[in-house]
C-alpha cells in the first residue's frame, strides 16, 4: 500500500516540536533511555525506551536495543519530515517527466503520420523515417509503464535501452548481409 504523505506530514506537525534528542539516565535503570526535547529551558519527555522485559513473559531487549531505538525516535523527528518531503519533491519530479515523455511520444507518433503522408521523394526512405518515428514513440511507452524490460524483437533477449534489435542480433545480420530484415 502507498502511503499518503501528506496525512505523515500532518501526523509529524500534530506531534511535540523538535528537534528531540536522545539521552539517558546516570543511574542504569529499566527506563535508562528516553527521548526529550532538545534545546528547550524545560524540555518535554517524549518517549521512554525500555530494556529488559516489560512484562513476564515478554521479549526481552537489550540495553543496546534500547539505546538505537531512542536514537531513532530522535532522529525521525527531523529527519522523517526531511524524507517525507524529499520523496513529495521527487513523485512531482517523476510525473512532470511522464508527460514530457508523453509530449515526445505524441510529437513522434504526429510526425510519423505527416512523413508516412508525403508523397513526394523517395517513399521508401520516407516510410523507413516514419517507421522509426513509430518505434521511438513505442519505446517510449515502455519506458513510461512500470518494470517493463526492453527486449529484442529478433532474439527476445533483454536489451539495456530502447533499441528493439540487440547488438548480436544486427551482427548477425550484417555477417548474413540480409539487409532489410530489421
């Protein structure tokens, strides 16, 4: 499920400002760490972070244990934000990209039909322009739906970028001299 980081964002601003810190007592108790305000006159406790057993039965969890896990309640109060932010930047990043790549595939597939229509010229050549044009655009659509694995329409290998006949494949080809086949 995706999370919705707007709805973290307000969680985080409904929750005691920071920054926190993590700290612990001179006196080894069960209770030895906890997480407080940092830089305030009369700072706030946050959170207590236990070691041993809570309760019988109960996993136990090391000093140690104790120890990270308040770190970590200190840290996410800065830096949680900082990521939820970061990721927000990056999603809008990644969908103005989407439709720029949607912008050159529509531009590519227009073009495509306008070269396709010349009558003029060599058709062939014309033909063989709109026909990349048309590729292009198909490449371009994978790249825009998720996990696809470009392959080659000779081989059916994987293929590192939007070239439809692997290298092999077009070696092959020039060795066989059937030009055309592609």
């Amino acid at each position: 499920m995706k999370r919705d980081l707007k709805k973290d964002l307000k969680i985080i601003t409904k929750a005691t400002p920071g920054p926190w810190q993590a700290r612990s007592w001179s006196i080894p108790t069960d209770d030895q760490f906890h997480v407080q305000q940092r830089d305030e006159e009369k700072p706030k406790e946050i959170a207590t972070a236990w070691q041993g057993g809570r309760y019988p039965d109960a996993p136990e969890i090391s000093a140690e244990e104790a120890r990270n896990n308040a770190i970590f309640i200190a840290e996410s109060r800065e830096g949680w934000p900082e990521a939820i932010r970061r990721a927000m930047v990056a999603e809008e990043e990644v969908e103005r990209l989407r439709a720029e790549i949607q912008r050159h595939i529509d531009l590519m597939e227009s073009s495509a039909e306008v070269i396709a229509g010349i009558e003029s010229g060599n058709r062939d050549f014309n033909m063989g322009i709109s026909a990349a044009y048309r590729t292009a655009a198909k490449n371009l659509r994978k790249v825009l739906s998720e996990g696809e694995t470009y392959r080659c329409i000779e081989c059916g290998k994987p293929t590192e970028n939007w070239v439809e006949v692997c290298g092999e494949c077009i070696e092959k080809a020039l060795r066989e001299e059937k030009p055309g086949d592609f």
